[in-house]
C-alpha cells in the first residue's frame, strides 16, 4: 500500500487528511486552506453546497416564522414555551 509518512499535494500527512474525511477531526482554517490550494478552488466553492440550517422549510414552518417575526422578543419566548407544551402533551399520547 502507501509508504508510511506520505503527504499529499496539500502538505498535510495522510493519516490526518484520511481522520478529516471520516470526521475524527477537526479541520483547521489553515489546513482547510492547504487543501483547497491542492484542490485548485477557493474555501467560498468548499462550502458552496453546505447548508446550515434546515435544508428546506415546510409552507407551514413559513407561515409560522412570517407570523412570528413582527412579534416581540417575549411573544416570540411565550409561543416557543406553549409550542414546546403542546409537543411534549402531543408526544404522550
């Protein structure tokens, strides 16, 4: 197989790019950036595919959040908190 000690184009060994890959660490801004260097694109067309919110919103989620926004910071906590009851009474049916 490979020769123990290789590193790859990005400059980085290839036991930590393999522990990126299966998530075992976390990547550093520089590391990120040797190896999107290797890679030949930019950190902006890294991330271009990754959402971090939730990936699409129901029209009823919509509608909650339109109805939601102009309300106050307190309303907003009082629904969230008659929300929250409602889920947990619904969930011991």
């Amino acid at each position: 197989m490979g020769s123990k000690g290789k590193q790859h184009n990005a400059s980085l060994h290839n036991t930590y790019i393999g522990q990126l890959e299966r998530g075992e660490k976390n990547a550093t801004i520089e590391s990120l950036l040797k190896i999107t260097n290797a890679l030949g694109i930019t950190l902006e067309e890294l991330f271009s595919n990754t959402q971090t919110g939730p990936k699409t919103n129901s029209l009823e989620i919509t509608q909650i959040i339109t109805l939601l926004e102009d309300r106050s910071s307190i309303d907003q906590r009082t629904i969230l908190g008659l929300l929250e009851l409602l889920i947990d009474w619904k969930g011991n049916d």
